[in-house]
C-alpha cells in the first residue's frame, strides 16, 4: 500500500512559487498564496481585493499533496476567470508543472 504524501509548509512553499511562475510564464494572473486560511473548517478560500490583486489560502496541514496542489490551481483559474471547458488545459498544465516540481527525496 502506497502512503499518501502530506503537505509540508516547505511542499507549500516551494509548490506556489512554481504554480505563480507557471500562470506568469503563460501570461495569467499569479495571485497570493497563504496557509492556512483565517476561516475555520474550509479547505481553500479566494479573495479579490480592491486593488484587482488576489489571494489564494489553502489549508495543507494533513493533507495530501496533490490535493494542496489541486486548490492553488483552482485558485490561479478563479483569479483568471477559467471556468468550464477553457479551464480544463490550464489545470492540467499548471497542476502537472506543479507536481512535476515536487518530487519527494528517495
């Protein structure tokens, strides 16, 4: 049995810097990432300041990976007003940049 990877502060770190520079490098919108968000009980939560800047904060204490990496992606899609079929490519691109990124040591 394979054990799931929980998500560390530096699995963060490291994954929304390569997330930000993946939506940059493709001319998207990069916002803010934070853990963990200031509402309790919720998973992810997105924010729009009034300054058009956005921030993304996600809860990655006990929990997988590629689920921490799934919520900054859909942020980066919400802050760039991806939704159905048009936000299908990008979450594969930018899910698989950020995973691709994250190899756990051998």
């Amino acid at each position: 049995m394979n054990a799931v990877e929980t998500c560390s502060a530096l699995d963060f770190g490291e994954m929304s810097r390569f997330v930000a520079g993946e939506a940059r490098r493709h001319g998207l919108v990069a916002p803010s990432f934070r853990s963990p968000p200031r509402l309790e009980g919720v998973t992810r939560s997105v924010r729009r300041y009034p300054n058009g800047q956005w921030l993304v904060s996600v809860r990655c204490r006990g929990r997988p990976v590629a689920d921490v990496a799934a919520d900054m992606v859909d942020g980066v899609l919400m802050a760039n007003g991806l939704d159905g079929t048009a936000a299908v490519g990008w979450r594969i691109t930018l899910r698989a940049a950020c995973l691709q990124e994250h190899r756990p040591a051998a």
